[in-house]
C-alpha cells in the first residue's frame, strides 16, 4: 500500500465539478510539484472545503498526497484536510505570465499528437500541455439540462463531510469543445471537450446576466480572445476510457 507523502505544488488546471459516490461532487485538479512533474490530484471534494483550504489556479500548496490505485502514474489521492495555501494571491500574470511561464513552459510538449505517441508507446504521460497550430473554432453543443437519476443520487447520499448546508450543484447543460489543428506536419484536426471550470463559470454568469444573449460574451472570451493570445491547452486522459483525451484547463497569455 502507498505511503503518505508531503508535497508542495502548485495547482494549473481545476475542473467543474462532476458528481461521485466517493465524496458527493468531485473536482479533477492538475498541479506542478516544485521538482516540476505533474500531479492529477483526485477526488477533491473542493465546494465542501474549509475557505482556508479553497486553492486557486495558481497557487502554491503544501499537501499529503499518495499514489493512486488509478494506472495513470501522475494520478494521486489527496488529504483535503492537509491542504495549506502556501501564498496569500496566485502567481502574478505580470511581464505576459512570465512567472507562471517557469511553472509551466518546463512541461512544455510540442504538439499533442508527441504527447499521444509518448503515451501509447509507454503508458505516459496522461497529463500535458501543447500549443495548438491553430485553434478552428469553439464547438457548443446542447446537452441535458437536468442530472440523471444516477447522478442526483450521489449528489443526495447524505452528509458525507461535516459542513453547513451546500446549495446542490448546478448542471452545466451544454458541452464545450475546441476543434483544432495540431502544430504537426500532415496531421489532420482535432475536437477535444474542454472541462475547465472557468468555462463553466463564465456560462452561470453570464446565462444569467444576458440571458439567451450569453453565448455571444462567451464566444467572445472563449473562441475569438483565445485566437488572438498565447493560448496552450491543458489535456489529460480519461481514467475509464484511456485512449480517449480531453482538454482539461486553458494556459492563455497576451502574445
């Protein structure tokens, strides 16, 4: 059995909630260790934490991690109740994201389709980041608006952590994708899902700000201002189906 081990890094990707048996709702959370590899941090039951446990994209954090049963080697569990927020901001975006950058570019992959080769070849890496050659467009796709019985039944097993009363998680119905052409010679395009919590935040905010007019600020922040900046994905594979690769958090500095 995997020991416990503590562990400073700092957190790059967050998605939107799902709903799981093992902790009601669940958040996939990719960090950077200080010695730069990559963590998948999962389950992280992140709305039923303490505030002072509540980590931003980045922000560094001192926390006991263990390796996962999961096959993919960056995949470890995570003691929520050892999470220390080790800076007060996240890491500035001053000078164009330079110091998010030295997190980061270390991890760099040219292109996903090097990342999906190095992988199938040998088993890794599961997690990574590229710049794709040219983003197409932003695919928006109409989903159910409702959870299915399945899925309201994990979000109502009970009171599983030792909170106040939690306002039930919002289902997103719509399903964003970017397809886009990889930055390889002869290669053809690609159309990943994208789960980036910040997406799904936006569409909230927005859905009830503009009304049925939100898809056009969405489009704005999401399709045309990601063509016009420095914007890498963050991609990762998916644990039930692992030749399949999703994107799983946007990197988008000004050029």
């Amino acid at each position: 059995m995997a020991d416990w081990v503590d562990q400073k890094a700092c957190i790059v990707v967050k998605t939107y909630p799902t709903p799981a048996w093992n902790g009601v709702e669940v958040v996939c959370t990719a960090a950077i260790t200080e010695e730069g590899k990559w963590l998948r941090l999962f389950p992280v039951p992140f709305r039923f934490l303490d505030q002072d446990k509540r980590f931003k994209k980045y922000q560094w954090v001192q926390l006991r991690v263990k390796k996962a049963t999961d096959f993919r080697t960056e995949s470890f569990n995570i003691d929520p109740d050892s999470i220390k927020l080790l800076n007060d901001e996240p890491i500035t975006t001053k000078n164009k994201w330079q110091e998010r950058k030295n997190v980061v570019f270390p991890l760099l992959a040219p292109s996903y389709c090097s990342l999906k080769e190095q992988r199938d070849a040998a088993g890794s890496p599961t997690l990574g980041i590229f710049k794709p050659k040219r983003i197409i467009k932003l695919v928006i796709e109409s989903g159910n608006a409702e959870w299915d019985e399945a899925e309201q039944a994990k979000l109502t097993q009970g009171d599983l952590f030792d909170v106040g009363p939690i306002k039930e998680l919002e289902k997103i119905p719509f399903k964003f994708s970017y397809h886009f052409e990889c930055n390889v010679q002869g290669c053809g395009t690609h159309t990943f899902m994208c789960t980036d919590w910040e997406m799904a935040q936006a569409y909230r905010m927005w859905r009830r700000k503009y009304g049925n007019d939100w898809e056009k600020y969405f489009r704005q922040k999401f399709e045309q201002e990601m063509m016009q900046k420095d914007t890498h994905f963050y991609v990762g594979t998916v644990h039930q189906h692992p030749a399949n690769w999703i994107i799983v958090g946007l990197f988008y500095p000004p050029l």
